[in-house]
C-alpha cells in the first residue's frame, strides 16, 4: 500500500499542489475503508473456517 501512495502522490503532483493537499485529507478515509474490508473478509474468512471444520457446508 505505501508503493501505492508513492506512486499516487507522484501522479497527483503533476496538478498541483491543491490536488496533493486533497489526497492528504482522504488519504485517512482511504486507509479506514480498506481496513474495513480487510477486518471483515478475515473475520468471514474465520466463520467459513469453521463452518468447514464442523462439516457444515451449507452454513459455510
């Protein structure tokens, strides 16, 4: 995700230097979004694991 954010900021900077000042403000709110997804695909991850390991597939 850093690679990422290098590579974003180095593409932004070409417009601007109000265009870099928005990605700072959002970057925050991009960070929290991921780490939603993150949290609930391990968390879904988990439950299906265990579905598996109980042999019940249908609640998986």
């Amino acid at each position: 995700m850093a690679l990422y954010n290098i590579i974003d900021t180095f593409w932004v900077a070409r417009l601007g230097y109000q265009a870099i000042a928005a990605l700072t403000v959002v970057l925050p709110y991009h960070v929290l979004v991921i780490a939603i997804g993150v949290g609930t695909g391990i968390g879904i991850s988990a439950l299906a694991s265990r579905r598996f390991g109980e042999r019940n597939i249908e609640a998986a």
